[in-house]
C-alpha cells in the first residue's frame, strides 16, 4: 500500500471543502479571461464585511441571478431586477453592492482604454507579483499597488472598489501570487514538483 502524501495549504484555505476547492483550482492563478475577471470582482466586492467563506456558499445563486456573470446581461440589469434580487435569500442582499454590481459591468463593457483585462494586467507586466509569507498573518490588508488600481478604477466609474477589497481582487486573479511559502500551490514547490 502507499504513502498518502499530506497536502499542504494555506492556513485560509482548511476550514471546509469549498475554501479547499477555491484554493486549489482557483485563487492566485493568473486570469485574463474578462468575464471570469467580472465574476471574481463581483465576489469580492460582495466578501467586504463577511467571510469568504459566506460567499463561497452563496456563489452558486450569484451565478444564475447574475446570468453567469455574463457582462452583456448584467449591464442591461435594471430596478426591477435589483428590487427582485433584494428578495433572494440565496445571496447578500444589499442593495448599493446590487447596483454596484450592474453598474461595473456597464463600466468594463465600455472601457475608456480598450478592455478592462489589458489594462489590469499592465500594473504588473507579464508575470504576477510575487510575495514571501511563510503566514497569513503578514499579509497586508492592501499594497501601494492595490491602493493605486484602487484609484484608477473609481475614476472610471468603478464602484466598492477600495483598497482591501481591490488586494484581494488581485489575489483572486492571480496578479498577485499569495500563496504562503510552504504551500503546495506555490509557485516554487510547483516548481520542485517537477
């Protein structure tokens, strides 16, 4: 019989399957795909104030209310739709994040400098920034860097995109590589996997 080799994570990423699943397939790889770009700022300016792990339960109800977060059908959203989704217990309901949400989706269809994930990316150049924690406690709440994309997009148009919640946006996506140093996902015992 063989060894089951232990799977090492980030600390974050243990509480239940779901935080395992996003950790493993999903958070700090890179993502240039526009659409899923949307979904992960969706989610993230929906995290400010709860737990990720809240969202992560809700997710799948965003994600039909929210038309798979497809840019074209969210933009179009109206009052209507808003006044809908404030009775769905399924997701957060908040009505200003709800907006927001329509909102930054009309922002990124017309994006002022050809599309919102060319411009994102540009802040950090071909590969992702790459950070050294050996705990998820000496992760900072936000960065110069987040604090400047911070900026850049309310001036856009963008809406609940502060500093923390833009740091964890580029986390999310993978513009950022938060992975601590002796987890599994890092890009260094990637490496080494071979």
């Amino acid at each position: 019989m063989g060894v089951t080799k232990l799977v090492k994570r980030c600390d974050w990423a243990t509480s239940s399957p779901a935080m395992q699943r996003y950790h493993d397939e999903e958070w700090g790889r890179p993502e240039h795909d526009r659409r899923k770009l949307f979904e992960l700022l969706c989610l993230e300016t929906y995290q400010a104030g709860l737990s990720w792990q809240t969202v992560l339960n809700k997710r799948t109800a965003f994600t039909q209310d929210f038309y798979d977060f497809d840019l074209q059908r969210v933009a179009a959203m109206t009052t209507t739709d808003v006044e809908r989704l404030l009775q769905d217990a399924r997701i957060i309901r908040n009505r200003r994040k709800l907006e927001a949400t329509i909102n930054n989706a009309q922002v990124i269809l017309n994006w002022p400098e050809g599309n919102f994930e060319t411009w994102l990316w540009h802040f950090v150049g071909d590969q992702p920034i790459r950070h050294h924690f050996t705990q998820t406690s000496e992760m900072p709440g936000t960065t110069d860097l987040a604090q400047h994309i911070s900026r850049e997009m309310k001036k856009r148009g963008l809406k609940f995109v502060g500093p923390t919640t833009v740091y964890s946006f580029l986390q999310a996506a993978g513009l950022i590589n938060d992975h601590l140093m002796d987890c599994d996902w890092a890009p260094e015992n990637q490496t080494k996997k071979g």
